[in-house]
C-alpha cells in the first residue's frame, strides 16, 4: 500500500510543472556558492561547447542565474540564444544539468514590442500590456498570460521579468509608453491585469518580477543610454501596484530601476539606493523577498559607476541578485570578476557576510518554492 501511494507521488511531482525544480537543502553550501547566486549574467550561444565561458561560470563561480535573448545588441546579431523552440529547450536543458543548485532561466517575455520568444522564430503571439489594458477585459489577458506561460514551461524557463507595473503617465516615454509595455496609467487596473499574470504565471512554476521600482513610466529618457532623472515628474501614485501586489503576496521578485529621485535620494539612483531599496521598499512597504538589480551594464550605471562601486552600492542598498545581460557591451569575464569583487568587498569589511547570507537566503527560498 505505501509503495503504491508512493509511486503515485512521485508522478504527481514528474506531471506537475510546479515541481520542476525540487527543494536545495541549505546546509553545507559555501561561502563562494552563496555569492554565485546572487549573479544572473547573459551570454553568446544556441548550444553550448565546454569553452563558453557560461560553463566555466556556472561549473566554477557557482552562477546563479542566466538570462536568454533573440538578438545580439552589440554585434547587431540575430546570433543569439534562441532559435527555434526545439533548439532552445535542448539549450536550457544543458544549462540546468552544469550546476548543482537549481539555475533561474530568466528572460523578458512582456508581449508585444518587448518578445525574446518571437512568432517569427514559431512562438506564439502575445499582446502587449497597452492592448490588453486597453481592453480590459480579463479573459483576454488570462488568454495571453495562459499561453505565456504555457510556452515558458514546456521550454524550462522558470523566471520571467515581468509583469512591467510602471504606470503610463507619460505615453511618449521612449522606454515604457513609447513601447506600449505598461497596462494603464490607472493604478487599480495596473494591478487587476498584473495580478493575473502573476497568478497565471506561478501555476506553470514560472516566478515573475514585477519592474522598475520605484516606477518608470513618467520617464522622458531611457536609461539604457543614460541616468534618468524623474525628481519633477515622478510621483507616490506610481507605488500604489507594488504596494498592492505585495500587500496580495503576488510577485515573486522585484526589479529596480536605474533613475535618479532627488526626494528620494539625492545621491545614487534607485538600484544603487539604500533609501530607496530599504528605506522605501523593505521598510515602508514591507517587502521581504528578493530584489533584483535591472542590468548593471546598461549606460545609465556603466557610465557613471565603476564597476566595484556598483556591486558596493546595490549590495549594501538592499539588492539580492546582481544581473549583467551582457547586451550592451559583452565582456566574457564579467562573472569572474564580479565574484571577486564581492569577494574583496567582504574581505575589505564593506559589505557584511550576514548581507550576502541574507540574500542569499531569499535567493534559495524562492528557488526552493518551486519545489512545494
């Protein structure tokens, strides 16, 4: 009799995409794997040859994290990650099988303008968030969150960044409205449609990301290219979908945005901000799971920051997973040498052990609800 409930058990794991990781046991991990998972990088390949550097990465530095793209910005490329779904299924497949911890699949998948999984490459079309709040109608966004995630599963992706939760208050905003990635400059219906993303996601085993804190939409520039100031246009109303969500427990993960806030903090922008990763999101708005960086190499930090005052800054200011695309410029090396950093900052005594460990710790956490 118990070997039968068993055996029924362990088919109800294999069949549910839920349990498509199951539970990291946290003891014994050391102190070099533990600043592994706090990396996400990208990389250059549809397949993978033991000299990629993401090998070395994940096998050597303990990776934590990879994030997958349709087009190469730097070499203007359509050589990427993803070709067709067979291809990219057997890739993700390969990846998981080099790391002993389970590795986050990451990719932005938003719909619309903003598709690493295009129809042209045979995946389905999704809507992008303008139409669907437009339309408001929460079959149809059900319809298009249900395929999503459907289409992200059965690839093995685990991890998408998304829903965007900015509000459209500036429609001509190059980054947000200009792309039709926001669902509405109204809060509440912002959140209607995130939240079922975000449910609809989470039963395919997919962890979503809600993006950019503090909120992006009223943004004239884009910080891919460059600091944004939104001090002058900015306001309180575009955290009301994040205090929502969380208030919901919906959002696996939260991304942070690179623009500058002077009522927030007159000095750093927001993923290199203490007052506004930990001041605003974890105490005021009482957010305890794990936040991510938005690309470190984007202009809008490349530009201003080295990279070592980079890593000090979002670690201290309350970031858990430190992501480098690789899609602005490509540097093979920038896994190797961020885990040294923060290797040395810890060693310098400028960032604790107890802050990795507790990022760590929210890193795994989440990784582990895949496993419940």
């Amino acid at each position: 009799m118990f070997r039968s409930l068993l055996v029924i058990l362990l088919l109800l794991l294999i069949s549910n995409p839920s349990f498509s990781q199951t539970s990291f046991p946290e003891e014994n991990v050391s102190f070099d794997e533990k600043i592994g998972q706090m990396l996400l990088a990208g990389f250059r390949g549809t397949a993978l040859a033991d000299t990629n550097h993401i090998v070395r990465d994940i096998k050597k530095y303990h990776l934590g994290g990879v994030i997958l793209f349709d087009y190469d910005v730097p070499s203007k490329s359509s050589e990427r990650n993803i070709q067709s779904a067979e291809q990219l299924k057997t890739l993700i497949s390969n990846l998981k099988k080099l790391s002993d911890i389970p590795l986050t699949i990451a990719i932005d998948q938003e719909g619309g303008q903003v598709a690493r999984l295009k129809p042209s490459l045979g995946f389905p079309e999704i809507k992008s968030a303008e139409y669907l709040g437009q339309l408001d109608n929460v079959d149809s966004t059900r319809f298009y969150a249900q395929k999503m995630g459907q289409t992200l599963a059965d690839l093995g992706i685990n991890m998408n960044f998304a829903p965007v939760v900015d509000l459209n208050t500036n429609p001509k905003n190059p980054v947000i409205g200009g792309l039709e990635r926001s669902f509405s400059a109204n809060p509440g219906k912002v959140v209607k449609h995130a939240s079922i993303y975000i449910e609809t996601l989470n039963k395919h085993g997919i962890w979503s990301v809600l993006k950019h804190f503090p909120g992006h939409g009223s943004s004239k520039k884009d910080s891919h290219l460059g600091v944004v100031d939104v001090t002058k246009t900015w306001s309180k109303k575009e955290l009301i979908p994040y205090r929502k969500l969380i208030n919901k427990d919906l959002g696996n993960a939260i991304m942070t945005a690179h623009i500058f806030n002077h009522n927030i903090d007159p000095d750093y922008p927001a993923t290199l901000s203490k007052p506004t990763i930990t001041g605003l999101l974890r105490n005021k708005l009482n957010y305890n799971d794990v936040v991510i960086s938005d690309d470190l190499m984007m202009g809008a930090i490349r530009n201003e920051y080295g990279l070592k005052t980079t890593i000090n800054k979002a670690i201290n200011a309350g970031v858990d997973i430190l992501v480098f695309a690789n899609n602005s410029i490509y540097d093979p090396d920038i896994v190797p040498k961020a885990h040294k950093i923060i290797h040395n900052l810890v060693d310098e005594g400028k960032i604790t052990r107890e802050q990795i460990e507790r990022s760590y710790q929210r890193i795994i956490s989440l990784k582990n609800k895949q496993g419940e």
